[in-house]
C-alpha cells in the first residue's frame, strides 16, 4: 500500500523551507548517502557496535545560524 503522501502532487519535490533548517544548508547527493552505507557494510565499521550513524545534514541538530526571516 502506498503512503498517502507519497501519492501527493508534491510528493518528492523538496520544500525550499527545509534548507534553512539544516546546518549544512542543501539537500545531499545521493553518493554522500551512499559512502555512508558502503562505509557501514564495509570491514572498516567492523568494531562498530550498536552506533547510529545519521546523514541528516544537520537537520538534527538545527540552522547552525538563525535564518534571517525569524
């Protein structure tokens, strides 16, 4: 079943609002994602445990500086 949102004209258009929100202020490629990944499924995270690794931009932590219209 799909997600109602995601049948909304403007599922997966990104909401310019959103940049102003992350420390780093622009949406990542999807190859920064996926060194994640293959970094994660690699032997080189091998004595990594339990640990959540997030690829957010900053998102999590908020705008590193206030956005002028606030």
């Amino acid at each position: 079943a799909m997600h109602a949102s995601a049948a909304s004209p403007t599922a997966g258009k990104a909401d310019p609002d959103l940049y102003k929100k992350l420390a780093v202020a622009r949406v990542a490629e999807p190859d920064e994602v996926t060194r994640m990944v293959m970094f994660v499924a690699s032997k080189d995270a091998s004595y990594s445990t339990g640990a959540e690794f997030i690829v957010d931009g900053g998102y999590l932590l908020g705008a590193a500086v206030p956005p002028e219209d606030s």
